[in-house]
C-alpha cells in the first residue's frame, strides 16, 4: 500500500517535543501551588483533569466565580519584538482582575496557547510570564493546553487563552447592593494600555507617523487583585469594575444598581503616556473612553470616609483618586460625563 510512512510530526505536528517540556511546565506549575491545589497521589500537570480541594479554604458559603479571557492582537506586538516575557501576565490579569471585581479570591488557573509549532523560547517566556502572573494573583497553576496547529497558524503566529476560577464566601460578595448615594467613584491608575484596544493601536502604527517606544506597549496589565481582596475584607467596597475593553462608557455601569448613575468629572482622570500618545495620534475624545482605559484600570466605588484607608493599601504608583461620585438616576443613563480630560 502506498503512503504508509505518513505520520504526524511530518503533517507538523511534533507530540514528542511538547511532552518533553511538560517536566518543565511541572516545574513551573509547583512553584504556584497554594493550599488545595496540591492533592496527595495526583499530579494536576499531565493528568486530565484539575484537582483542586476548595476544603482547605475554610470558606462557611463559597461560591464559585469564572472568567475566560485572551490578550488580543497585543500579541503582534511581542512578535515584533520578539519578546513574550510579560504577555502571559497579562493573560492571567484579563482573568483575574474580572474575578476580584465581585470579591473573589482567584484559586486555579489554567491556559491554552494554540501556535503552528512549539518554539521552545518563546513557549518558555508565555510559562513564565503565566507563572508570574499566578504568582501576583495568589492562585495556583493548574494545567492547561498546548495546541499544535500547523495550517491554521502560520510562521509565528500564536493565540492565548486563560480562564480562572475563585471563590468567594456568599455573604462577603461585592455586587452593588452597598451603593448609595453620594459615594465616591475612584480611579485606581493602569500600567499602560493593558489588553485593549489592540487592533486601532497597530492601526496607528502603521499610519501615523507618532512614535512610541513599542516597549512601553508590552508594560503588562496590572493585576489589582491583592489590594481588592484586602480592602473587600476590611469592608471598604461597595462596588468595583475592571476597565477593559468598552473603556469607562461601558463597564462603570455594569456594576451600578438601576436606581443609581455615576456623575464622572472627566478633568480629574490622569491619562498615562501610552493614552496620550494614543489621542495625539488622531483618536477623538468619546472613542478613547470607549475604547481605552484612559489611565484608568480599575474603578472603586466607596463611602468617602473610607478613601484614606484604601489609599494605604496601595503602593505609590497605583495611588486611588476621585473622578466621580453616585447620583440618584434621573433617566435610563448609569453614567455621565462632565469636563474634558488634560490630554497634555
């Protein structure tokens, strides 16, 4: 019979080569372990499934809280760089920033990085930065999957995915119910331009004569979620959102009670270089808060009493401020805009 020596490795697909780097993904993955990701006579590395005992949390009512997320078309960033050391940081930021957002404690995370073949370098740097990343987080790496797909991904082309899990006690959830009027809306300070708004940024690399240190485009997202937990134990939130995709316009609402709207003052917003350098490259004002983060990461919404105490459990750098405050809802809007914000 003809073609009998076809096998997979000559389609492009090398198992071997992957199932070698498993020791060192092991490796990696040991070095986040946290009570209950660690289960004796199992290896959540190579098995098929992950274990995790949500027992040694000693949580009276938990509640399981997910998020799936990717990075976007940042990743062409770090292939032109040639540089995917803090990509997977912000693979395990985009999951885990959403589970804090209703006081979770993220647990397990696991991720998927799909690559027409494994290119040792580069798969390294995605691990560590992933590693990393859980390490900032507090959870633990708990699998994952490597796919192969020669066809579909050419040269060196690649996609991440993560997707979390946290637990939260019942009674200590942070969904809004808090709210009330007069509350002050904060702006915890991004690191850059996190994982969103991709696409229109290469847009203006390509077109727009404006430079930038592409460095400063690979800044990894912040991860907020040491500093949420704290301040959610010592009951100093009512309400939280993760600035991503959809800017300030689209995610401070999803977090606001009907009843309530958020009046944001514009000029007290402090836009990062990266943001500033994204509106003088041609972007108008209502698509940068629609699109961007505008140097805003993440947004606490908390009595004002409580706005010296939460200061102190940030560092410097990441310094909470005010840009708003709650309002009762006067039409259908949850949020309004006044001022302009100092593109300068």
């Amino acid at each position: 019979m003809k073609n009998q020596n076809l096998t997979y490795k000559a389609s492009g697909v090398d198992i071997e080569k992957t199932n070698k780097l498993v020791k060192y993904i092991s490796s990696l993955a040991r070095s986040t372990e946290i009570p209950g990701s660690k289960i004796k006579n199992f290896s959540n590395i190579g098995g098929f499934g992950s274990v995790f005992d949500i027992g040694k949390l000693n949580i009276k009512n938990p509640l399981i809280v997910t998020s799936t997320d990717g990075v976007g078309t940042k990743i062409e960033i770090a292939n032109e760089l040639k540089n995917w050391s803090t990509i997977g940081i912000d693979l395990v930021a985009m999951c885990v920033n959403d589970i804090v957002v209703q006081g979770a404690k993220p647990i397990i995370f696991l991720d998927y990085i799909a690559l027409p073949h494994v290119n040792e370098k580069k798969y390294r740097e995605i691990l560590r930065g992933i590693t990393k990343g859980c390490k900032l987080a507090g959870c633990a790496l708990t699998g994952g999957e490597t796919a192969e797909m020669p066809g579909i991904y050419t040269k060196n082309k690649f996609d991440l995915a993560g997707f979390s899990v946290g637990v939260v006690d019942k009674n200590k959830i942070i969904n809004g119910s808090k709210i009330s009027i007069g509350d002050l809306v904060l702006a915890v300070p991004s690191s850059g331009a996190h994982s969103n708004g991709y696409s229109l940024i290469r847009k203006i690399l390509k077109k727009n004569k404006k430079k930038i240190n592409l460095s400063e485009l690979l800044t990894p997202t912040k991860i907020y979620v040491k500093e949420i937990l704290k301040l959610n134990k010592k009951k100093l939130i009512n309400a939280c959102a993760h600035i991503t995709g959809g800017g300030l316009v689209h995610n401070i609402p999803r977090v606001i009670p009907d009843k309530f709207s958020a009046k944001i003052n514009l000029s007290l917003v402090r836009p990062n270089n990266v943001m500033r350098w994204i509106k003088k490259s041609g972007v108008n004002s209502a698509e940068m808060i629609k699109t961007f983060n505008c140097g805003v990461g993440f947004v606490i919404i908390s009595k004002e009493k409580n706005l010296d105490k939460i200061k102190s459990l940030f560092s410097k750098k990441f310094q909470p401020y005010v840009i708003g405050k709650i309002i009762r809802k006067v039409n259908k809007n949850s949020i309004f805009f006044n001022g302009s914000i100092n593109w300068s």
